[in-house]
C-alpha cells in the first residue's frame, strides 16, 4: 500500500525524531534536521511531514505542560512508535543490503560518465 | 502561575505574525505553532538581528500556515474553513486551485499581472481625462451663458490678451449682450499674523462677479458695490478650502481679521466648496478698478461675463466687435484698426 510507504524527508523527520527521544518537538526536530542534512529546512515541511507520520502510525504526539518560556506556550511532543521503529530498522537493513553488495564490487562500477 | 494576560503580554510574536496564525492555523494546533514559531524568532533576533529574524520569522509563519493555501485538506495543523458545500465549496476550491495554477505558472502569472495593471491604466488614464474634458460640468448654473472675455487681434491670430481697466468700463457701458461682466485680477498675498507666513494666491474682482456665478457664501456675505472703494476694499471672502486647512471650519471666522500684503482685511464671507474660480483661488478681494481713462497701455486683467438669457454666443459676438470698433474710433492712439473683443465659452 503507497500510503504506508514513507518517502524520503519523512524518513528522515522519523529518524530525527528517534534519535532526540524525549526531547523531540518543532523546534528541537528543526535544529537536528537542519545540522544532520546541512540544508536549510522549512518548519512547515517538517509539521507537514511529522502529521503525515502521525496519520500512518508511525509517530504519537502529546502536549506537554506550561513552559516558562515562549510565552508560556506549551509543547507538543513527538515519539516513535513501535511500528514507526520497526520501519526505520527495515528501511537501514535494506540499505545496507545494497550498499554491502556494492561494497563488494570496484568503488567505480556503475557511474555514469 | 501567570494569567493568560501576562503571558500574552510577554510573547513576542509581533501583531501580523499572531494574525495570520489565528487565521489560518487549527484552533487546538495553534498555541505549539505559535510557540515553535516564537522560540525560533527569539533565538533568532538575539544571533541574526531583529530584520532579518522578521524576515524569517513571516517565511516560517508562511510555511508553517500554508497548508491551507497548497491542498493538504486532511492536514491537522489546517483550520477547517471549508464547511460550506455547494456552490461556495466549489468556488473555494476553483479559487485556490487558481491561486495554485498562478503560484506555479510565475511567467504566466506575470504575464496576466501586467496585461491587467495596462488595462486598468490605461482605462483609469482615458476615464479621468473624458471625465474632466467632456463629463464633469462647470459647477455653475446655466454654463452655457458663461463667457471669457479678452481683448483680441484675431488678423494676428491673438485671441486671448489681457486688457486695461478703462477698457473695462468700456464694455460695461457700451455692450448690449452682458448681464454682468466682472473683472479678474490674478494677484498674490503675502498672508502673516496666523501661524506661518504663506504665499496666497487670491483673486481681485467686482461685486458683480459672484452674481454673475450665481454663487452665493454658505456663510456670511460677498462685497457689494460700496466696498468697491479705495479705503472700503479691506474684506475678503474666502474658499471653502481655504476656510477648512487654515481655519479648521471655524464657524466663528465672519469679522475675524487677517494680514494681506501688510493690511488687516476682516473676512465676510466663506464660499462653497468646489467653487475656487478662477482654479486655486483662495481668496476674493475688491476689485478697486482704477478709472483713469489715459492708463489705457496699463493691462493686468482679463475679464469674465454671462451672456443675457436672450442672447446667443453668436450675436454677442456680432454686437462685441461694433463695440470694440467704435472704441477704437474713439481712442485710435490706443487701438489698431485690427482690435476686437474676443468672446471664448467657458
């Protein structure tokens, strides 16, 4: 099914959001994504991208209490489920698959000049 | 624990950035937006600056909004704004399916821009010159009567000279055709004793000049003949613009005396609005025209006048040209061979 798929931003925003483990909200999720990838990120793929999640199943979200600062706005938290886990380790198993298989080969075959 | 006014209070968010996420983000979705979005900008403002934060700070509120502008209807961070059904569901959907179409298309869309700004230009351009050449009428009664009157060599092409007060009494006198004919003296006052001293631009005529409008004040009166005298002359009537940026619409003005050229000058009266002739006229003032028969080379002034009910342009006209040829006959040191009255409509 395509809606199970995951498409590549949405791996990563998945991945991110794994490696901050509690401390995973809008901005926090921004930061890492925008250091790990060295691009710039718009915060409205990475909210579009973690809803997206949310629908599949793939991520939970609460909102957490009051915080002192940015005006007393509270946070909404992000975590990944079971299946959302169980996804990222099939998507790496995956890749490492094909990159040992290359790995095995000389490092130039199948550029294209 | 704060109230929720102090907490308003201590947001940074400027105004535009609150609204725009008021308007476009879910209602239970908005408060970590605006959070998010406030956390970035603080930090922000403190490593980049206040400009560019702001500049960063509305692409974020943009893009963290724009959800509802780009299709994503099942988005949780989207308010709901398409309750409607029918009719206006489908036209929500036509417009931004436009709006997406134009967002997509930048050349087609510039293309469009401009083919509309030419059109709205050019119509604006050609409606305000129809509206001020041929629509818009004289903002005086029975327009038609209304006549400029010059002093002309029409053999040399000169149709609109100006003339000298003797003349004036001339025409007064002799023609058959006028119901009233005034003077017009452009002149400049040097206004002082109100605030700043200004430049006026003012307006010297007869009494009979506001009949021959057919205009009366909104407020006290015009001069009468008895003020046309030297020592009487110190009144002014004054514009209705002229009346509201210097005096507020003071009701009060009638007697209030200003400084014109150095001579206080009580004001009589005030026009209506719409009516400064001639254009930008702020002020009226007696018209003392000098009767010395022998300054005849001295002009200054054209004249205007109405046409009595009964008389057509074309035999005012007729009866102008015996005037001004029987004044030359009187005074042929004066006056060419050539010289005639010459009568333009208004």
């Amino acid at each position: 099914m395509k809606g199970e798929r995951l498409g590549e931003f949405e791996e990563l925003v998945l991945l991110t959001v794994y490696g901050l483990g509690l401390e995973a909200y809008g901005v926090t999720i921004l930061d890492k994504l925008e250091k790990d990838t060295e691009r710039s990120v718009s915060i409205g793929a990475v909210y579009a991208s973690l809803d997206r999640l949310e629908k599949k199943g793939r991520l939970r979200s609460n909102v957490g209490g009051a915080t002192p600062e940015r005006g007393g706005r509270r946070k909404r938290f992000f975590a990944v489920t079971q299946s959302g886990v169980q996804m990222l380790m099939q998507m790496r198993r995956i890749r490492e698959k094909i990159w040992s298989q290359l790995d095995a080969k000389a490092p130039t075959q199948g550029v294209s000049r | 624990m704060k109230s929720e006014k102090e907490i308003q209070d201590a947001s940074l968010l400027p105004r535009p950035a609150k609204l725009l996420l008021s308007w476009s983000a879910a209602r239970d979705r908005r408060e970590e937006l605006e959070g998010d979005i406030e956390e970035l900008y603080a930090r922000r403002v403190k490593t980049e600056g206040g400009q560019k934060a702001r500049r960063r700070l509305y692409r974020d509120v943009i893009s963290a909004t724009r959800t509802l502008f780009s299709g994503n209807k099942n988005s949780s961070y989207r308010k709901n704004t398409t309750k409607g059904d029918g009719i206006m569901k489908n036209l929500w959907q036509d417009l931004r399916y436009g709006a997406r179409m134009l967002a997509r298309n930048p050349g087609f869309t510039a293309v469009a821009v401009l083919t509309l700004a030419l059109g709205i230009g050019a119509n604006t351009a050609i409606f305000s010159v129809v509206n001020t050449v041929l629509l818009k009428p004289l903002p005086f009664e029975e327009p038609e009567q209304l006549v400029y009157v010059y002093e002309a060599y029409p053999e040399q092409g000169f149709w609109r000279g100006w003339h000298s007060a003797p003349l004036y009494y001339d025409w007064k006198e002799r023609n058959e055709s006028f119901s009233q004919i005034s003077p017009i003296w452009r002149r400049s006052y040097i206004l002082t004793g109100l605030g700043e001293a200004a430049h006026l631009s003012a307006t010297s005529v007869v009494s009979d000049f506001f009949p021959l409008f057919r205009v009366t004040p909104i407020l006290g009166r015009s001069f009468g003949p008895e003020e046309e005298v030297e020592g009487k002359d110190q009144v002014a009537v004054i514009s209705y613009g002229f009346w509201q940026e210097r005096f507020g619409g003071d009701g009060e003005i009638l007697n209030t005396s200003i400084v014109l050229n150095g001579t206080p000058h009580a004001i009589i009266g005030v026009m209506p609005p719409g009516q400064e002739f001639p254009r930008n006229t702020k002020l009226w003032t007696p018209f003392v025209v000098p009767d010395e028969s022998n300054r005849r080379g001295f002009k200054f002034m054209y004249s205007v006048a109405r046409l009595k009910p009964e008389v057509t342009l074309e035999q005012a006209r007729a009866n102008m040209t015996a005037v001004a040829k029987s004044i030359a006959e009187d005074y042929p040191k004066n006056f060419s061979k050539e010289f005639d009255t010459g009568l333009l409509p208004m």
